[in-house]
C-alpha cells in the first residue's frame, strides 16, 4: 500500500498492481500509421540553468526511441513533446534530428521531424519566417526523414492576415521534395498561436487552411490536427483531397478517431500523430494490431480505458503535459532520473504526479509495477509525504 496526495490535500490509500500487462514487440502497423510522438531525456548531470541550452542524455533517449520503434510505431521527432520552445532550442533539435535519423536508418523504423522557425529570435518579417522554415527543412531531408512543418509562433506574430500564411507555406511546400505533414497546433498547447492560420474563427482558419492544402495536394501527405476538437477534425478530414491523410493529434479523443466512421456514413478515420503515445506506446501498438484484424470493438475495448490518463497528462495548461509523460517513462524504468531540460519536471503538482501514477499503475503500463512504485515513493519522500 502507498499513501498518495489528492488535490484536496488529503493522503489516500492505493495498493499497486503486482503484475504489468504484457505486450510483445512487433513490425510495422498495417491499417493506420501511428507515429509516437517523443520526449527528449535530459543529462541529468550537466550544469545548466533554465537561459543555456539543453543538456540531452542521448544514449537514454535514443534508447527510448528504439522502444517505440520495437513496437512496431513511428517516431514524430522534434516535435512540441520534445520540448521544442520550452527548453530545446533549434542547436539542439537539429542535432537531435540528426541524431535521431540515423538511429532509424539503423533500425528500419519509420521517422517524420519537425521543420518550424524557433531559430528567430525577437520580430521577424516574412522573409525571415520563410528562410527560417527552409533552413530546418533542409536539415529535416538531409537527414533522411519526413517533414512535419509545424505552427510557427514567429508567423503568427508577424502575418497580417490569412495572405501571409498562403505566402510563407506556399514557398516553404514548393521547396519540399517529398509530400510533408501539415500541423496545425492549437493555443492550448502554445498560446503564442492564438489566431494562427490568420483568424481567430476556427471556421474562417478552416477555410484558409483547406485552401492551401488544395493548392498545394502533391506537396502535402497529411495534416497534424492538435484542436482537442473531434468534431472539427471529422468535419476537416471529410473534406481533405483525395490522398491526404488526417493524422489526429487529440489527445482526449484519439480512439473514436482513430476507429473511424461506419461505412455506411463514409468509412472515415485519422491515422495517429499523437503526444499520448509516448507513454502509451506498446499499449497503443497492441490496440491497432486489433483493428488491423478488423475488430474495431476490440480496439476500443483496449484504448478506450488510456483516455482518463490522457486526459489528466493534457489537462490545462495543457501545454506542461510533458512532465507527466516524463514522470511515465522514469516510473516505467526508461530513464534513471526525474529531470527534465529547463527544470521542466517541476510544472506540475505533486497531486497531479501521483494521479498520473495511479491511473498509468491501474492501465498495467509499468513494466515492472515495484520499480514504479520505489520510485514513487522516493520522489514523495523527497516531498515529505510521510509513509
């Protein structure tokens, strides 16, 4: 039994499970691509401070990369769950692109990176946007990997309108030598893109949206929805040109929109590039190799339950869900250490942790349930939870 912290203040008793649930490595997914997207692992030895540059552990996060891909996932690199604008700056991204690239080359595994403009520092006109967007992508096809151009907080504070957004994204798509994944990123992830797209009507932002991509259909292998807005996303990905995929980035609503519609009602569904599966990854692997058989049912009947804990990891702010999937991937023994670049792992309550914990504990996600729990209770300890 282990006492552990309610939001209330309150200590509650919760007796862990002895046993993980068991989950075997495979190849590749068949009926959905299902792409992880992955924490970074910080030295947990280094001397920095919140204003220097990350300090990666990169044998422990290349290792967790291998992981996913056992799994038979891809890996979505350098992506807003690796910290991208909250502690790793474009140096580091690209050598963990680079870095990452390779590891996959090596390993056959599937891998897509972000391409955004977070080497600009300070006002930026258009011109700098673009050449900030080509400069990463660049990187990106160098390295051998997908691109995945991501929301950029420096167009969002220098467009004037949805003309900018048709300009900057039309140039950077004409450079592209292979199809790209579009993301459109939300402002509960980063308040910063609040209006992106050039509107803060979601409707208006649609519209612009559906007008670049039809514009541009040969330079575009999918779009990145991260809305928390199932809805909008089914009505978004019946709309998209034949050939582009829906990848859905929701994590509150990823199982029904992955399973898809009916057949009678179009038959419909998004592929996955999701945050969540960080943490859930063979889990997650486990459900789609159901519905490759074609049991939708059974698919849900094994994701649906992972939906409470993805939505306590993303609750607002949402954008600090990085620490609970950190907090995961040390209970669950992938890394040594509850540190994380920028000081991050400091973001969220004890309460919150604990829950984390206890919901992750009763989804059999710790491979070894007593090694998750020790270290739980030496991070409460350090808290001065008493036993």
């Amino acid at each position: 039994m282990i006492r552990l912290p309610g939001a209330d203040g309150t200590l509650r008793a919760y007796e862990p499970r002895t046993e993980p649930l068991a989950f075997t490595a495979g190849g590749p997914l068949v009926s959905r691509t299902v792409l992880a997207a992955a924490h970074v692992v910080a030295d947990p030895y280094a001397d920095t401070t919140p204003d220097t540059p990350a300090a990666v552990d990169w044998d422990a996060t290349l290792a967790f990369r291998r992981h996913l891909w056992s799994h038979g996932l891809g890996v979505a690199e350098a992506m807003d769950t690796a910290q991208r604008g909250m502690g790793l700056d474009w140096a580091g991204a690209a050598e963990l692109i680079r870095r990452s690239a390779a590891e996959a080359r090596a390993v056959g595994g599937r891998i897509a990176c972000g391409v955004g403009t977070d080497q600009l520092t300070g006002t930026a006109g258009l011109p700098a946007v673009r050449a900030a967007y080509e400069e990463q992508l660049a990187v990106v096809e160098e390295a051998g990997a997908q691109a995945v151009v991501m929301a950029s907080r420096a167009l969002a504070a220098t467009a004037r309108g949805p003309e900018d957004y048709a300009e900057v994204y039309g140039q950077v798509l004409r450079q592209a030598a292979d199809p790209v994944v579009l993301h459109w990123l939300g402002p509960m992830f980063d308040p910063a893109l609040e209006g992106y797209w050039g509107s803060a009507d979601l409707d208006a932002a649609t519209e612009t949206f559906l007008e670049l991509i039809a514009a541009h259909p040969d330079k575009v292998d999918g779009i990145k929805v991260s809305l928390l807005d199932a809805r909008r996303e089914v009505e978004l990905r019946r709309r998209l040109p034949d050939g582009v995929r829906c990848y859905t980035g929701d994590d509150f609503h990823y199982p029904e929109l992955i399973a898809g519609e009916e057949p009678s009602a179009g038959g419909r569904f998004s592929h996955a590039l999701l945050g969540v599966f960080d943490p859930l990854g063979p889990l997650a692997a486990e459900a789609v190799r159901v519905l490759d058989t074609g049991d939708t049912d059974g698919f849900r009947t094994l994701l649906d339950p992972t939906v409470e804990l993805s939505r306590h990891l993303f609750r607002a702010p949402t954008r600090f869900y990085k620490t609970g999937v950190v907090l995961l991937a040390w209970l669950a023994g992938h890394q040594d250490h509850f540190a994380m670049i920028g000081g991050l792992q400091s973001a969220r309550s004890l309460p919150h942790l604990a829950r984390a914990y206890e919901l992750a504990d009763g989804l059999g996600l710790f491979p070894d349930p007593l090694l998750a729990e020790s270290r739980l209770r030496s991070l409460l300890d350090v808290y001065g939870v008493p036993r």
